[in-house]
C-alpha cells in the first residue's frame, strides 16, 4: 500500500498532466467559463477523496472527465429544480400581495403569470428575474441596477402589486 504522501505525489503528477484537458472537456459541456476552474478543481478533489476506489489500470484522465460530468449533470438538475422553484416563489410572492378569497389563486395557469410578466417594462422585469430567479436581495439588485436598496424594495412592493392586478383581471376575462 501506498504512503499518504506517495499518493499525494501520483495523484499531483496526474492533477498536472490532465488538468488542461479536463477544463477544456468541462468547457466543451457547456459550463460558463467563469465556473470552468470550479467544476473541474471540484472533480479533482472528488477524484482526490475517491482515490481508494480509482483502478489504477483504467485511463485516469478518462475517470476524473466521468466524475466532472456528474458534476454537470448535478448543476443542471439543481438548476431544474430552480426553474421549478422560480415559478412556485413568484406565484407565491403574488399570492401574498392579494386580499380575500385565495381560492381563484390556487391553480393559476402558469400562461397567466407569463403574460403579465411580459406586459411589465424591461427594469421591472429585471429586478423580478434577478430577485425570483437568481435569488438577489434588494442591496444586490441595487448594485446591478445602480440604484438604492431603498428604492428597489420600493419597485418591487409595486411591481409585486401589478402582477398581482394583471394576473386577477386576467383570471376574470377567463370566467
């Protein structure tokens, strides 16, 4: 059996001969360049910790590219999940705008949500995306949209109400 530090060696050796390669595969499956170190530096580490179950006979660039492909694949369904959860927060954040009976709210059409979204201007639809979708607080928002935390909380108390007043009109041209 290997000592802690052979295996530190041969794994480093093996970090520095297929490092180029697996940024460029990790590149060629999509990922944003600005993440591309991070998934790939992730895939070593997982290789690192996993290192007892590596089979040295097997092509090491070839299984570490496997585990960095798993690491996309988690990203993308963890971005799946939220896509689900955008939809189910900005329905929820309308829901929490409006007064009396709930009940019409309950199986708002998801059309309903999308038309009101695209009647809004370019700025309110942007701070809605980066609050509901990219999850920003208001400080952030403010910092990408160069205004004050301030008044975008104040943009979005009023765009939270016209969602609110289109997504009812729009449920009342249906009945």
């Amino acid at each position: 059996m290997d000592s802690p530090s052979t295996h530190s060696n041969q794994f480093e050796s093996l970090v520095l001969e297929h490092h180029i390669r697996v940024r460029a595969f990790v590149r060629t499956l999509g990922v944003e360049a600005d993440w591309v170190d991070d998934i790939a530096q992730e895939a070593f580490l997982k290789a690192y910790l996993d290192w007892e179950s590596y089979d040295q006979t097997r092509d090491f660039g070839k299984w570490v590219r496997g585990i960095a492909a798993n690491i996309v694949r988690n990203e993308i369904r963890k971005q799946a999940r939220r896509q689900r959860i955008l939809n189910s927060d900005l329905v929820k954040m309308i829901l929490a705008e409006g007064k009396g009976d709930q009940s019409a709210w309950d199986h708002l059409p998801l059309e309903i949500l999308k038309t009101c979204m695209s009647k809004l201007n370019q700025l309110n639809r942007t701070i809605v995306e980066y609050r509901y979708r990219e999850g920003l607080n208001a400080s952030e928002i403010a910092e990408q949209t160069e205004r004050t935390s301030a008044n975008i909380r104040q943009m979005l108390i009023r765009v939270r109400r016209q969602l609110r007043l289109c997504v009812e009109r729009q449920l009342a041209l249906e009945s």
